[in-house]
C-alpha cells in the first residue's frame, strides 16, 4: 500500500473495532427483479436503515471516539448539509461531547430538525457566498473545538470504510462495490477496504451528472474544482474532492461515472415498490448507475452501498413530479 495515502486497510479495521457495538450491522438485500433490471447480479448495503439514516454515522463515531480527554471536554464543530450533522450530532450526545454544526440555510428542514433534535446547536449560512469549511475552522479557532469535517478526515474515511469492509465479509465473489460520491469519503474508504480485501473486488464511484466534481478532477489527474452544482441529491453537492480524499480515489478507486437527476428518481422508486426500501436521491446514485447502465461493462456481481434514507414523503412524491413518473 501507498504509505503517503491518508488512510490504509488497517485504519479501517480499527475502526471497526472502535465503532463496534455504537453503528449498526446492516442488512444485505437482493432482488431478482432488480437485477432483471440491471442485466447483472447486486447486493445492496443498506446504510439508509443506519443509525441517523445513512452511513455518515460510521465516520463520525469513528472521529468522535478517537478524541482525547481534553478535546472531548472542548467539543466539536461539524459543516453538512444534512446526514454529516446528524451523524455527528448523535455521536456527540452518545459521547458526551458538545457539538455545533453549520449547515446550509436551504438544506433539508428533516434534516435540520432530526440534527436539534440530537442536541446539536446549528448555524445557518449561504451556501452561495459563504465557505463553510472557513466558517468552521474560524469557530473551532475561536471556541477551542475539534473540527469533525465530512469527509477529509483519516478518521472519517476509515470509518466509512466499515460499510464496505462488512459487505465484502458478508458476500462472496463480488467483482465491483459502488458506492456515492459527494466529497468522496465513501467512495475513499470503500475503495480501500476493497484493496485490503485482497481479491481482485474493484471499488466505483457514481455521482451527479450534475456535481461531477470528482469525475472531472480524476480525468485531468488534478483537483478541480466547480461552480455550486444544482442536483436533486443535496448530499453530493460538493465542488471539489478533498484534499486527502482525491489521492486515494486517483490509486484505489476503477473510476467514477455520472448519474442525471432523472435516474436517481427512477432509481428511488423502483427500491421504494421492488425492496419497500426509502432512499434518498444520493443514497440512490449507485443503484441508479446499475439500473441505467451507465456502469462500464465487466463486473457481474456488484455490491450496491444505498448510501442514506433521509427523505420524507412528500419531498418523494415532488421528485416523481418534477421528474416524471418512471
């Protein structure tokens, strides 16, 4: 393994251990008339039954309980636009750590309410004209606090690393594990306990078509970055890869492919009606890069990370409007 990457396969094993007991194992589902649909066989790891609703309570557990003494005793700062602040926020109460989150004034209000309601105090800010990662790093300075961020972080990449580390253990012979990209925290982490795996199973990446941020970057071979996208999936709205996230995918990861808006609404029902399965639009890119085809041919049993649930009803039945019925 490359030692000047953030994070190797034995970081993602002590995460396990570390969060062991706090997250959930979930479940593996399958569907024949999905895989129909796809023309190959998919696993899907469902992270949208997690704790909070998605998978980012694995980093954040991971990060939280990584804190000494001291750092607990200042409390953390965390910047999302929705399933990072709730994670973060019930890691903290479950630690006992005081925790401030940013999150954008047009994020999700579930989001925001379920991230109060875990004991979170929460700052709005303008996604449009305000840096939110400048924003927290001048609270952490100014209040003494840890900052948790969503995804560049050693911590928080081998923590999501967990997810694809307990789908690989659980299923044999899969060839490809996809998972969504926003910042690329995810896709960092399965693309390494994919490695450390050891046979051969190579790790996808999929996000919008709209926010291909990381696409872009991982075809110029340097970091990108690009105007604020507009997409239905608010979880992947990133500008650029990160910092230590970026290396990681250019080593690890066969690739990334894009998802337009309309797949992940097609995607979303057809896991709602076929699986009775919530997803949310970015908890949905992977399996909408199957359903569509858009995956590069080759692998024939591909585990699918449904990466969050955090979706009410109502947004849902928006969605198929907007979009069209599939």
């Amino acid at each position: 393994m490359d030692a000047t990457l953030a994070v190797d396969a034995d970081d993602v094993h002590d995460a396990r251990e570390r969060i062991a007991g706090r997250v959930h194992r979930t479940p593996v589902f399958t569907s024949r008339l999905l895989d129909r649909l796809a023309g190959r066989s998919l696993f899907f790891k469902c992270e949208n039954l997690q704790r909070a609703g998605a998978f980012k309570i694995r980093g954040a557990t991971n990060r939280i309980r990584s804190l000494s003494d001291k750092e607990r005793r200042g409390g953390v700062v965390a910047y999302s636009s929705g399933n990072h602040a709730q994670a973060v926020a019930l890691a903290a109460r479950e630690a006992g750590v005081d925790a401030r989150i940013l999150m954008p004034s047009d994020a999700p209000r579930a989001k925001v309410a379920a991230t109060r309601g875990y004991g979170a105090t929460i700052v709005e800010y303008d996604r449009q004209v305000e840096d939110r990662a400048e924003l927290a790093l001048e609270v952490a300075e100014r209040e003494g606090r840890v900052l948790v961020p969503p995804y560049d972080d050693p911590f928080v990449i081998a923590g999501q690393g967990t997810a694809a580390a307990e789908l690989l253990e659980e299923v044999d012979g899969l060839d490809a594990v996809l998972a969504p990209v926003g910042g690329g925290g995810l896709l960092a982490g399965t693309a390494t306990a994919c490695e450390g795996h050891g046979r051969g199973v190579v790790a996808w990446g999929a996000e919008p078509a709209a926010a291909d941020d990381t696409a872009r970057s991982l075809e110029a071979g340097e970091r990108l970055r690009i105007a604020p996208p507009e997409t239905i999936a608010d979880g992947a709205r990133s500008t650029s890869p990160g910092e230590l996230t970026f290396p990681i995918l250019r080593e690890r990861a066969a690739g990334v492919v894009r998802v337009p808006d309309g797949a992940l609404v097609r995607a979303m029902v057809s896991i709602l009606t076929r699986m009775k399965l919530l997803v949310e639009p970015t908890g949905a890119l992977a399996a909408a890069a199957a359903f569509e085809g858009i995956l590069p041919e080759g692998p024939e049993r591909i585990g699918i990370i449904l990466s969050g649930g955090n979706v009410d009803l109502g947004r849902m039945a928006e969605l198929v409007g907007e979009h069209g019925e599939p």
